[in-house]
C-alpha cells in the first residue's frame, strides 16, 4: 500500500510538471497547403541535469557511474556508443513516427524538396531513472524552430517547449529510451497545435 501511494506521488508530480509549450514567434500560416516539411536535429547546445552540464559533462557522470556500479571499461564503450546511436537515430526515428502518424504534413530528414525545415533544438535533458516499481520519468526542453529550407536564418515560426515527459505506463530501464519518449511526446503535441491552427 506505502509503495502503491508512492508511486502515486510520483505520477502527480510528474502531472504538475507536464509539458509546456508556446508560440514565442511567429505563427502557423505559413504552412497551410504545406505536404511536406524537412527536419534537423540540434544538439550543439545541450544541457543536463538541474546543474546544466554540458554533453561532456553528462557523458562524465555516465562513465562515473558505471565505474562505481563495478562494471568494465567495455560497458562505458557500450553505453557511449548507444548514446551516439540514440541521437543521431532513436530520437530521430521517435520523433518522425510520432509527427507522422498525427499530421498530414509529411515529416522526414534530408528532404531538400521541402519549402520549410523545422529544426529541432535541444535544449535541456533529464534522463529519469528507473527503480523497479519506483520510476522517474525523463524530461525534455526543445526549441523548435521553422525556417525556410532555401534560406536557414529566416525563421517563421519558433516554438518553446518545457519538460515533455518521457516514459511509459511500466517504466523504462533504458536513459535513451525514456528521452526518446519525450521526442514522441513533443512531436505529438507540435503535431497536434499545427493541425488546430491551420485548419
């Protein structure tokens, strides 16, 4: 029972901390009769934690943490390389999947063709944790940002989004799968304020 009300705070906190996100610049005319629309991801200013470390800081703590849990150098080279790989694919793969399946707009990375770019800035990361059935979700702060695929530095539309949560009802064990949640979660919501304001 101690354990099951717990957990129930838990999931309230989270609730009152639920993703923000407003219209900073900029509207949404600009993509009415739009089918398609290209994608970048951007890291380059990434934070961790609530002490905002950086992507070498955060990389640091992972390496630490792996040294105290007694685990082999081969581990951390493990964990490193599925960071690299959640980066520039999971979260990718997530937040495509979650667009795609909630606008008409077709989303994909690399497409030239397309009149407009959304560029999606990370922000701030907290990778959670997980505890059995004691569970932190992840939580993800972006800047997503809509320029002209042509001409980069114009921007249309820009777009703050404050700690989307990422997990699932059982938990996730994995950091990159919990950030990645977040991903779907702000694509959904992006998604969503997109197909109301051009209707």
């Amino acid at each position: 029972m101690k354990k099951t009300f717990l957990s129930f705070l838990v999931v309230l906190a989270c609730a009152l901390h639920a993703q923000k996100m407003k219209v900073i610049y900029g509207d949404f005319d600009f993509l009415k009769g739009q089918t398609e629309l290209n994608i970048k991801m951007d890291y380059s200013h990434v934070a961790f934690y609530k002490e905002n470390v950086d992507e070498a800081g955060y990389i640091a703590k992972q390496e630490i943490a792996i040294q105290k849990a007694g685990k082999s150098p081969e581990e951390f080279e493990k964990w490193k390389k599925d960071w690299e790989y959640s980066k520039n694919t999971q979260f990718v793969d997530k937040f495509l999947a979650s667009m795609n399946k909630n606008t008409d707009i077709k989303t994909s990375v690399n497409n030239s063709s397309a009149k407009y770019t959304l560029i999606v800035e990370t922000v701030w990361i907290y990778p959670g944790w997980f505890g059995g059935i004691m569970n932190q979700p992840s939580k993800l702060s972006t800047l997503l940002k809509f320029v002209e695929t042509e001409n980069p530095s114009h921007v249309l539309l820009e777009i703050e989004s404050k700690n989307a949560p990422g997990d699932n009802f059982v938990g996730l064990p994995n950091n990159n799968d919990r950030i990645s949640e977040g991903y779907a979660k702000t694509a959904k919501t992006l998604a969503h304020m997109i197909e109301r304001e051009i209707k």
